[in-house]
C-alpha cells in the first residue's frame, strides 16, 4: 500500500493493501477501495464510494456517494480475466453512476477522458471509449463497446446500443434510443433515434466560425438528398470542402464500424 501523506482519509473507509493513493486526495466516510487501484493527486471521493478492480482515477476528480468504478462487466462471456478501467483528469461523476471494466474480447480496457460530467444514475459499460468534455445526463447508458468522441452530450434516459459511435460534438436528445452511429456535431431525438439536423446550438457555444457551419448546413443536405449510398455521398463531400469540420464528418462515416449510420430523416 502506498498513501501519500497529504492525503485525507477518514478512518471508517477501507484501503485495501495494495492501493496506491496521492497526493492530496481526500476520501470520505465509507469508501472501498481495492487493492489494484491508483487515485491521483487531488482527487475527492464524497463518501459511500467503491472503486475496484484495476483502476486508475486521474488528478481532480470529483466521485459523488454511492459511485462504483471498476465493477466486473455486465457480460456473460466475461470470465473473471484481468480487464482495467481508466478514468482521466477533472471529471465529475454524480451519485449512483457505475463503470465498469473492459472485456478480453473488447480490449480489455474501458477508457473515460478528461472534463467529463456523468449525472447521477448513469452507467458506462465494459470497453466504452469516451472523449473529453462528455455529459451524460441522469440515468443514461452507454452499452458494451461504445464509442463517444469529444464534445458529446447524452440526454437523460437515453440508451446508446453496444457498439455504436457518436461523433465529436454530437448531441442526444432526452429519452432517445440510439441504434446506429451518429455523425460528428448531428443532433438526435425522438424514441427511436432519429438524425433530425445538426448540433447548431453546440457549435455556436464553441464559437465555431459562420463560414464553417455554412459549410456543414449544405454537407448535411447533400448527405440527406444527394445521389448514391451515403458513404459514397459522404466520400464526395470529402473531395470538395475546405472546411476541417466537414471533413470530420467524411472521417467518421468512412472509418470501419460495426454498426450502419443514422441518416438524415431516417432511424
């Protein structure tokens, strides 16, 4: 066991041997944690946390009471192999969210960056990948093998299905089940996810330049009403903008997937 000096610990929570704690960490009443995990400098734990498994938590993290990270994935081919969660620098994660560990057959490594909020009651599955700047709203899911790009957010009560991708600056709406990937700074809504337009509100708040979303507008009509399947539409977009936002799109759809795309108008 390894626990920096500074570091804050009340004594009714359990510090397995093994442990490596920080520098100026401060951990509350009645937290686990287990003996292969690293908590970096300044990060709190509230009270009631469980962290287990092989985790790693980095610097100024906030983890809210009743969280569990590193749980062994909600997996019935997981078979007790040796799989590690990573959580990066200055997240906020809310009451009652839980993360789990990755799978062999997926990785073996659930990866969650830096800057992201997750919202009381929600839950990332073995092997996701997250980006920076994420939200996850109350009680959302991502399910196994998910990937989130940066600048995302989900909706609360939304499912995301194992396997999907949403691109960098996408937005979820609230109570959306999202089946297919979803193309960089679109916008989703309705039960069955829909691709209902473009995350407008997102890029303008990320003081994206007008000529850019001018270009994106006219990318998202041709990709719902020009000729051919949509990679070949998307392909062709690709050989024409100047725009570094469009051709965020042309990387997303023409990148290997295991899921189809939502499309323009269409679940």
């Amino acid at each position: 066991m390894s626990i920096d000096p500074t570091a804050q610990i009340h004594p009714s929570s359990i510090i397995e041997e093994g442990a490596v704690i920080g520098a100026e960490v401060r951990i509350g009443p009645f937290c686990h944690i287990g003996p292969k995990v690293r908590i970096a400098r300044g990060v709190t734990l509230q009270s009631h946390v469980v962290v287990q498994g092989i985790c790693e938590i980095g610097e100024d993290t906030l983890v809210h009471p009743f969280a569990v990270l590193g749980g062994i994935p909600q997996d019935k081919k997981f078979k007790g192999e040796e799989t590690q969660l990573f959580v990066g620098a200055r997240n906020r994660i809310r009451e009652h969210v839980t993360m789990n560990t990755g799978t062999e057959g997926g990785g073996g490594v659930t990866r969650v960056g830096d800057d992201g909020l997750f919202m009381a009651g929600c839950h990332v599955a073995h092997d996701c990948q997250i980006g920076n700047n994420v939200v996850v709203v109350n009680n959302a899911a991502l399910a196994g093998h998910c990937i989130i790009e940066d600048d995302v957010i989900i909706g609360g009560l939304s499912g995301v299905h194992q396997f999907v991708r949403i691109g960098r600056g996408a937005i979820i709406g609230a109570v959306t089940m999202v089946t297919n990937d979803v193309i960089p700074h679109g916008l989703v809504q309705a039960p069955r996810g829909v691709l209902d337009g473009l995350n407008l509100v997102g890029l303008k708040r990320r003081g994206v330049a007008r000529a850019d979303i001018t270009a994106l507008r006219a990318a998202f009509q041709m990709l719902a009403q020009g000729d051919g399947a949509f990679q070949d539409r998307a392909r062709r977009l690709g050989e024409e903008t100047e725009s570094d936002y469009v051709r965020d799109i042309v990387r997303f759809v023409t990148a290997e997937s295991d899921r189809s795309f939502l499309t323009p108008g269409k679940g």
